[in-house]
C-alpha cells in the first residue's frame, strides 16, 4: 500500500488541474479583467474607445434616469418572477412527490424536460399564444371574459409570463431535491398524534423543505436579472432590461466602455445580492438548529 | 403516502397545460397549410418542414451548432477529467479555492460573458473564429461537466487501483485500464449535457458569433426578432421533437432530476 500511495503522487494535483487553470486564467480571468479596465475608458463617436480612465460611465449610469428604470425593471421582474416560481414551483414538487408511478416520472419528465429545449423556441412558443388571434385570446373572448384582446406581447406581464415558464423546472427540482430527503413517517407522526392535513402541510413539510425553495429562488432570481433572450423577443425595443441594454450598447450604439460599465454594475449586483442572500439564510438556519 | 385530493389535482393539471401549452402551440403552428401563423385548421401540411431544408441558412446553421457543440463538449471533458482526479483524490493547498473557480462561470450572467469575450477575441485576433466561438464555449459548459465528472469520480472505490499499483501497473496503465472504464458514465453524462448546453447558447454567442460562425439559436433569433412565421415554428417544432427522443433516453440512463439539479441557461 505505502508503494500505491508513493506511486500515486507521481503526478501532483497542480499538474492535473493545470490546464484547466490555464483554460481559465486565459479566457476567464483576462476576458473579464479586460472588460473591467474597458468600464472606465470613454468612448467618443467618431474616434472610438480611448484609453483614459475616468468613473464617467458608472456616474453616467448612476445618474441617468433611463438607466434607472432598466435597472429597477430587471430587478423588480427578477422579484416578481421568483415569488410565482416560489409559488408554483414548491406546491407542484410536494404534489409529483406523492404520485405513483408511471405517472410521477411522466409528468416530472414533463416538468423538467423543456430545460432542455432552447430558450429561443420556448418564447416563440409565448410569443405564438400572446398574439391578438393567439389561443389566450381566443379562449378569452370566447368565454365571453373579455371583449377586446388582452394586450400581452410586449409588456411586462407576457414577459414576467414567459420568464416563469422558462425559470420554474428550476424551483421544481430544487424542492424535489430537497422532499427526497424528507422522511415521510414524519408526516404520518404528526396526522396519527391528530394533526389535520394542513397543520401537517405547515408544520412538518414546509420548514423541511424551505432550503429547498430558499436556494431555488436564488437560482430563479439570478437566471431571471441576466435574461436576455425572452425579454428581447417579448419585451421589445420599448421594455429593455440590463441584459439587451448592454447587447444594445456593443451591437448598435458600439459604445462599448458605457456597455462593459453596465455589464459590471449587473455582476456586482447579481454577485453581492446572492452571497447577502446566502449569508443571511446560513445565519437563519445556524439560529434554528444550533 | 397518503394521495392527493382534488385540489392539488386540479392545480396540477393547470401546471402541466402551463408547462406544454407553448410547446404545443409551436408544434400545431408548424403544421399549417397557410403562409402565415394559424393553427392547422384545413388539415396538417408539411409543407412548412419541406422549407427548412429549402433554406441553406438553417441548415449551415443547425450544422455549426452540431460542430461547436461535438468540439466544446470533448474539449471540456478532456479538461475536466484530470481536474476531476486532481480535486476528488488529493489533499492540497488550494483545493476549495480551484473547485470554486472551475465552477464560476455558473455565477456570471452569459451576457457579462459575452461581452468580455467580444472584446478579448477582438484584442488576440480571434474575433468571429470558430476557435474563438468554441473556446468561449468551452468555458461555459466546463462547470457542468466538471460536476458529473466530480461526482462519478468521488463515489468510485479505490480498492480495483491499489490491486493494479501493487501488481506493477503504471500510472497512465491504471488509469487506462481501470479508472476510466469506471467513470464513463459520468463522462457520458457530463458530455451529453455539456453538448446541450453548448447547442442551446444564445445569450453569449450572440457576440461571439460571425456571419460566417453563426449558431442555429442565434440565427433563430434574429429571424424571429424581424418576423414570426410558420417557417420558424416548424424548425422549433423539428428541435423539439429531436430534444423529446434524447430526454427519454437521458431520462432512462440517468435520470433528468439527477441530471438537471442545478442547471443554468
């Protein structure tokens, strides 16, 4: 054995994480040092980027109105669009959790399996039922609910809509993850000790699961604040969010530096509210079970 | 387990119209005999799937992104495999660090990836490449081939090796022979979701991709940004249905919730 262990560390650990560290630091780190060092460059429209350095596209950010409500839109959206994930997501897990099969792995196949369809097809999808003759409409009017159709596409409930669609496998399975963990002779103890349904619902399963839903709303919430894809096709030029903001300032105005300074201010805030998010549930359930 | 009443029933059958209504919109679209987007009310046409192959653009298109996908996909897994051994059997200063940064790329908005690939190809030369495009690639599906590897390679008894070394086998003999045979599936898995991930990618290749580089989701998308007609319902109706086949598999084999815990788009 000693020869097995001396022969293994023939090859050391550095060596065998070395290209993926040289992967990394080539086309990880400098790519987005460089982006950061391009943030503080100014940009003129004749003569392109210029090497100065200056804070005058973060304050150009900070203080424009414009970028305020994109800046708000995309968060509110990111909260909205989890809370409905939250929602949904956690009731249907506890409901596919109690089914027997055949039927549980069909419909959680049916659940998870357009994760694996492209984003671009799944709007197209929204896009199609949203129309002014699409199927939400007709069924609308046809039930005599409404008299005229529903404005969806290009506004912000369609997207919010979409966005739910495309975000809530991921809740789905987090709380699943986390109901397979779950032993089930703690609901029977709590309905045979006479405990009603409900109160075992919200005694027992909720708090055993809220890991569950607290870390698929983190997932939610930073997918939703850096979606592009279905707010560009279902929010339009008139309903911008960071992501197509940012798409907008490198593909059409080129201003590149303005770009790269809203594409940081966007990982800064994605990266600061999810490790507060961690450290005050770590807190929470340090708390609880301490 | 006690069985779910009516209610849940009825909130469950909503879902799941929620989950498949857009799906199938697409796919009954898809088969219209009309030039403009209706449901297939006069009959089923195919028509519409006739065009795709009529239309050079998605073909050089849905072929690139085959391409990119096969290419990124084994490069990730070639680079993961080592990195995998490396943090699963060793002890060294530095471990925590390099696994949190091998699965970073998870945490990055694709579009803050975008654009710092957009200007690092610009500043090497490599703008608009099929190099480019797939080392960008690479680089957004690492993470999760990294984590199937990891996990294949974290469960696997090492009593097969320590018989191998004892007897006079080599390192690279060891590996050849034993340890890899063991951790296919995991290498199966991560390459078959790497592939996905890779063919699905939009939000980042989006800047990468050239004219002459352009990806089926990007092409998707553009066409879609300009108009909406059957054309691009049935080329979404064609992915779905291949994507449909390759999740039954997926599912047999593995298991999409294990699979899928913690995907990112």
């Amino acid at each position: 054995m000693a020869e097995a262990i001396a022969r293994r560390t023939l090859i050391p650990p550095y060596l065998l994480s070395a290209p993926a560290l040289l992967l990394y630091c080539a086309l990880l780190l400098t790519p987005m040092l460089m982006t950061f060092l391009l943030s503080f460059n100014s940009f003129d429209l004749y003569t392109g980027i210029k090497p100065d350095y200056s804070l005058a596209n973060y304050l150009e950010v900070i203080q424009d109105k414009y970028f305020h409500v994109i800046f708000l839109r995309t968060f509110g959206m990111a909260l909205v669009v989890t809370l409905i994930c939250a929602l949904l997501g956690a009731p249907e897990a506890y409901i596919l959790n109690r089914m027997a099969n055949p039927w549980k792995s069909l419909f959680l196949l049916a659940v998870l399996g357009p994760l694996l369809i492209s984003v671009v097809v799944r709007t197209l999808g929204w896009a199609l039922l949203f129309g002014k003759e699409g199927a939400i409409n007709m069924t609308l009017m046809g039930l005599g609910l409404v008299d005229e159709p529903v404005k969806l596409i290009f506004t912000s409930t369609g997207v919010v809509i979409a966005l739910v669609h495309v975000l809530v496998p991921f809740m789905v399975i987090s709380v699943w993850a986390s109901l397979q963990k779950l032993d089930p002779a703690t609901e029977r103890a709590g309905l045979s000790l006479g405990a009603s349904q409900f109160t075992v619902l919200r005694r027992v399963v909720v708090p055993q699961v809220m890991p569950g839903v607290l870390s698929g709303s983190l997932i939610v919430f930073a997918l939703t604040a850096s979606a592009f894809a279905t707010p560009a096709i279902l929010g339009g030029r008139r309903l911008k969010v960071v992501a197509t903001t940012a798409y907008d300032e490198y593909l059409n105005t080129l201003n590149w530096p303005l770009g790269a300074a809203i594409a940081i201010l966007l990982l800064a805030a994605n990266v600061i509210i999810i490790t507060s998010y961690n450290r005050v549930i770590e807190k929470k359930y340090a708390e609880a079970f301490g | 387990m006690s069985k779910n009443g009516p209610i849940a029933l009825i909130f469950h059958t909503a879902f799941i119209v929620f989950m498949l209504a857009p799906l199938v919109v697409v796919c009954l679209v898809a088969f219209t005999s009309k030039g403009y987007i209706s449901m297939p009310t006069e009959g089923f046409s195919l028509r519409w799937f006739r065009a795709i192959l009529e239309n050079p653009d998605f073909i050089d298109a849905f072929l690139m992104s085959l391409y990119l996908a096969i290419v990124s996909a084994s490069i990730a897994l070639a680079i993961s495999v080592p990195a995998s051994l490396a943090i699963a059997r060793h002890r060294f200063p530095g471990r925590a660090a390099f696994t949190a940064f091998f699965l970073s790329p998870l945490m990055i908005p694709h579009v803050v990836l975008g654009v710092s690939f957009l200007r690092f190809f610009t500043e090497v030369g490599l703008s608009g490449t099929f190099v480019g495009l797939a080392l960008s690639h690479v680089i957004i599906i690492m993470p999760y081939a990294l984590r199937l590897v990891l996990a294949s390679v974290t469960g696997l008894s090492r009593d097969a090796e320590s018989a191998a070394v004892s007897l006079g086998a080599s390192n690279w003999t060891v590996f050849r022979r034993i340890t890899l045979p063991l951790i296919v599936p995991g290498i199966a898995g991560g390459w078959v979701l790497a592939f996905i991930t890779s063919f699905d990618e939009l939000t980042m290749t989006v800047f990468v991709a050239s004219p002459s580089t352009i990806t089926l989701p990007v092409r998707m998308y553009n066409h879609i940004t300009e108009t909406i007609d059957p054309l691009i319902a049935s080329l979404s109706a064609a992915l779905i249905f291949v994507t449909v086949i390759f999740m039954v598999i997926l599912d047999r084999l593995y298991g999409l919730d294990k699979l899928l815990v913690g995907r990112g788009t």
